[in-house]
C-alpha cells in the first residue's frame, strides 16, 4: 500500500495538532510538516514533496485562496506542484464556503468543514472519516501512476479500472436509446471535482439549452449555496440552492442542498423540488441515485442524464431506473475526470450510451436535442 505523504496547514496550533493526530491514525499516512500560514507552506511543498495537502481556509499573511492561485501557478513549471493533491477545511460561515468553492475552482479536490461540536473525541471521528475519503482518492491516485501499473505521463487514473472497450470521444450524434423521448429535463450527478467540472462545463451547457438543469454535488451543508451562487455569475441559466416546493423552470439550474436529498414530484399537474432528510445512499446525503430514481419517476424517457467526475459508484443504481425508462446517459471520460469511480461504475455497469471529455458533453447534448 502507498504511503500518503501529507502537509498541514493552518493558523491554529490546536487544530495543526487535531487534524496531525487524526492523519496519523490512518493506516499508511505520514505528516512530513505542519505550517501556520500558505507563505511556509509553499516553502514546505518544495522541501517535503509531500501527495495530499490540508489547506485551512482563513490564515494570515497567505490564506487558503491565494496559496491555491499560487501552487496552480507553480504547477506549470515545478513537479512538486504538480503532483500534489489539496484539501481545504473550512469553517461553515459564509465568507469561508465563498472562499472554499474559488479554492476548488481553482482545483482543489475536495471541501472538509471544520468540526465544531465542542468535543475533542467527536471532532476528530468526524474529521478521521472525512480525510479517510480524501487519503484513500489520492492513495489511489498514486498506486496507479506507480511504476508497475502506469507510466508517470499519464494522465490523474480512475479509482476504477476502464473496461477494455470504451474508449469513445465526441464524435457523431450519439445513438438514441430505445424509448427515448425529447427532453424536459437534464439530471447531473458529480462528487469529487465537482465544482471545477461544474464551473467549467455548465456555462457552455446553459447556452445549449433552456432545459431546468438539476445537479447532484456532494458538499457538505453550508457550501452549496455559495456554490450556486459561484455558477449563478458564470451561466446564463439562474443557478439557485434549490428549496422545497420550487417550481420546475427553464433557463434554472437547481443545486441539491448539502445533507438533503432532492426529489421531484408531481402535484396538480405541476413538477416541484422536494427536499428530504431520508437516510444516506452510498454514504451521502444528498445522493445522486435517490435524484435519478425520482426523475425517473417522474419524467420517465423525457430527460437525460449526466455522470460527471467523483469517488464511489453513486449514481449507477438510479441510473439503472433511468435506462429502464429509455433514457440517455452520458458520461464523463476518465481522462478528464478527477476521479474516475463514478462515471467508471456506470460505464462498467453498461449504463452509459457515450464516455466524452468534460466539454464535449454540451455539445453531444445539442445534438440529442
């Protein structure tokens, strides 16, 4: 098993120490430095060559965006910056989710609140599983781009193997599921790296369309509203946290809350959000299948659906409702995924009718429509 070489960075000695102690109860974790700004921590990416970084957001003299601005840049010339993964925690106030969604914009890989229960024992279970997801994707990362699996000019790998025979890119218009229908709707499911695929991929998809988009994200509560507002400035569709009993429109994208399922429902001949505090699917809440079941419900073939980057096999079981409905699925390709486990499940479980590159997926949309 890899070794996960990992660098914490944060203000406050308290929680430098709490989120150390917990790296270190994972199995194969070593933290090779500890920082209380991004100034030293730049200093300590270089010297240590550490894989995964935990990036608190609010620090003094270099805080969490700016040090994410600077280690893109030094991306494009130094392998340390390359190769290294980043996190940020962040509290759950408004100012901190704005920054953690610009952070992960600028390719940060995943969102982890800070625990605030007032319990040492509770914040660190709370903060152990978290970064066990996150050591585990990059763990993964790294097995694969070993010598003995893949050469290092390869691009990020999958958490899952790709089946031999997929391969596709964009090309003609794509073949139409039987029973397909002419859409009303599109459904998203992403997890992690999801916000920059979302950020860079929606605005072309909102010119292609009118259609109400609704997305699946896992975040954390407290995030996914300053999410939408991130996509409400670049898309020409109004993107909104959706909220319960909102009407279904054109020209709308609707984000599923952090730690609530969303749903569609039908009542008076009018479709509506339906928001739920249902138990976890896939460990998630909100999760992409319990979407995906209800759309399906719902809309029957007039839809499609789209599997964007992200750890775990969410979204293949409602997709597997979808594609009993006769609708479309398209997937996004490993290439160009963070991570692979997501769009991997759903092309292993045959479900998907195209595997494309991120921005090829407006315009296979286009042509369906």
């Amino acid at each position: 098993m890899h070794v996960v070489r990992a660098l914490v960075v944060d203000d406050s000695t308290i929680f430098r120490l709490l989120v150390s102690n917990t790296l270190s109860l994972l199995p194969d974790v070593s933290v090779v430095g500890r920082c209380r700004d991004g100034k030293s921590a730049i200093e300590s990416i270089r010297i240590e060559k550490p894989d995964l970084v935990t990036l608190d957001v609010e620090m003094p003299i270099m805080g969490g965006l700016e040090t994410m601005k600077e280690i893109r840049r030094l991306a494009q010339t130094e392998e340390a910056f390359r190769k290294v993964r980043v996190v940020m925690l962040s509290s759950q106030t408004k100012e901190g989710a704005d920054i953690t969604i610009q952070s992960m914009n600028e390719g940060a890989m995943e969102c982890i609140p800070k625990p605030n229960e007032g319990d040492v024992d509770a914040n660190q279970e709370s903060l152990k599983l978290n970064l066990g997801r996150a050591v585990e994707v990059v763990r993964a990362q790294l097995e694969a781009l070993s010598p003995s699996s893949k050469p290092k000019s390869a691009p990020i790998p999958p958490i899952r193997s790709m089946p031999p025979r997929i391969d596709a890119i964009a090309g003609p218009i794509p073949a139409k599921p039987r029973g397909f229908q002419k859409p009303q709707v599109i459904c998203i499911g992403v997890s992690t790296g999801g916000p920059a695929a979302l950020s860079t991929m929606l605005p072309e998809l909102s010119l292609k369309t009118h259609l109400p988009i609704l997305i699946v994200q896992h975040m954390p509560p407290g995030f996914t509203k300053s999410l939408a507002e991130s996509l409400d400035k670049k898309c020409r569709h109004k993107a909104v946290e959706a909220t319960e009993g909102e009407l279904l429109e054109n020209d709308r994208i609707y984000i599923a809350p952090g730690g609530r399922h969303m749903t569609v429902v039908e009542q008076g001949g009018t479709r509506k959000i339906a928001l739920t505090d249902a138990p976890a699917e896939n460990g998630c809440r909100p999760a992409v299948d319990v979407l995906f079941r209800s759309a399906a419900k719902i809309f029957g073939s007039n839809q499609l659906a789209i599997i964007l980057t992200g750890m775990g096999s969410d979204g293949t079981l409602g997709g597997k409702v979808m594609k009993e409905k006769g609708v479309c699925v398209l997937v996004q390709d490993k290439a160009s995924s963070v991570v692979w486990g997501m769009p991997g499940s759903a092309v292993d479980a045959g479900i998907a009718d195209e595997v494309l590159p991120l921005m090829k997926i407006p315009e296979s949309v286009a042509k369906l429509l």
